[in-house]
C-alpha cells in the first residue's frame, strides 16, 4: 500500500512537469497589441511559478536528506532519498522557468523587435498562431497515446504476474495510466 501511494505522488508530480512542458498556447486573437499584453503577464506568471517550484524543490530536496539521516528504516529512507531527487528536479524545472523563454517569448521577441507594422506583425501572428495550434493539438494526441500505451503494457504485466504485491502495483500503474490517456483526450 506505501509504495502504491509513493508511486501515485511520484507520478502525478512527474506527468505534471511533462504537462507543462511545450504547453505554451495563447488562445486569443491574431491581434499584435493583444498577444503582447498575454505574453508579458505570461513572463509574470512563469516567473512567479519558477519561483514556487524552487523554493518547495528546495524545501523537499533539504527534508528528503534531512529525514534519510535521520532514518533508520530501509523503506522510510527509499522514500526520503526519492523526495530529495524529487525536489532537486522542482527546482531544476522551476529555474527553467524563471529564467528562459519558451517558444511564444523568443517569437514574440522575435517579431516585436523588427521594424514590421502592426499590420503586418498580425499577419505574422496569424500564420504562427495557425501552426502553434496544429502542433499543440499533436502534442496532446501524442500524450494519450503514451499513456494509453503505458496503461496496456502495464496492465498485461498485472495479469502475467504471480506476486499478489507487484500485481497491484502493475494494476494501480495500468489504471492511473489510463485515466491520463482519458484526461488528455479532452
């Protein structure tokens, strides 16, 4: 049952950075004035995130190691040095965050720094925008088949094996798997 419950953490926690990654979609008009008020609030909001990832990465990756010293029990320290790895990955992705541009930032440098018009700049915008949403849009297909295909090997591994303990975890891994591929698809 704890490693069930480590393993539920351990992939919410995962799939949650890869949901964030490339998932940098502004759903709003091909309107150049527009686009840059989303973008730089968008700056705001990743910096502000960065940060939240950093400081609890570092909080877990400081009482992971804290609590691995401190203990005595082979499964107790198990977890608290995946809880430290766990942090040190939060604050690697929480500095990348904070600190680089995503694909919407470099574009709109990009087109905000040339000597284009307004009009022309909403074309530009238009034709990106068009683009950005197809590959999204794939991007999303890609997941729910990952976690589709995920779900399956895991839930034939459940049904070929013998120990009951494993068994559950392969079920619990084929079902949660499963409900992403669902999620996603929405």
């Amino acid at each position: 049952m704890r490693i069930g419950i480590y393993l539920l953490v351990l992939m919410l926690a995962s799939t949650s950075l890869w949901a964030s990654e490339g998932d940098s979609s502004y759903a709003g008009p091909a309107q150049w004035t527009e686009f840059r008020e989303y973008i730089l609030h968008q700056q705001k909001e990743n910096e502000r995130v960065g940060l939240g990832y950093m400081i609890s990465g570092a909080v877990a990756a400081v009482g992971g190691g804290f609590g691995y010293y401190q203990s005595e029990e082979v499964f107790s320290r198990t977890i608290f040095a995946i809880t430290s790895n766990v942090g040190l990955i939060a604050i690697g992705w929480g500095a990348t965050q904070y600190w680089t541009s995503n694909e919407l930032d470099t574009f709109f440098y990009a087109i905000e720094g040339s000597s284009l018009s307004v009009t022309e700049k909403n074309e530009v915008l238009q034709r990106y925008l068009f683009k950005e949403r197809k590959e999204n849009e794939r991007r999303r297909w890609i997941r729910v088949a990952t976690h589709a295909l995920i779900a399956v090997a895991n839930l034939y591994s459940a049904s070929q094996e013998q120990n009951a303990e494993v068994r559950s975890v392969f079920y619990f891994l084929g079902g949660a798997n499963t409900l992403l591929a669902i999620s996603y698809s929405f």
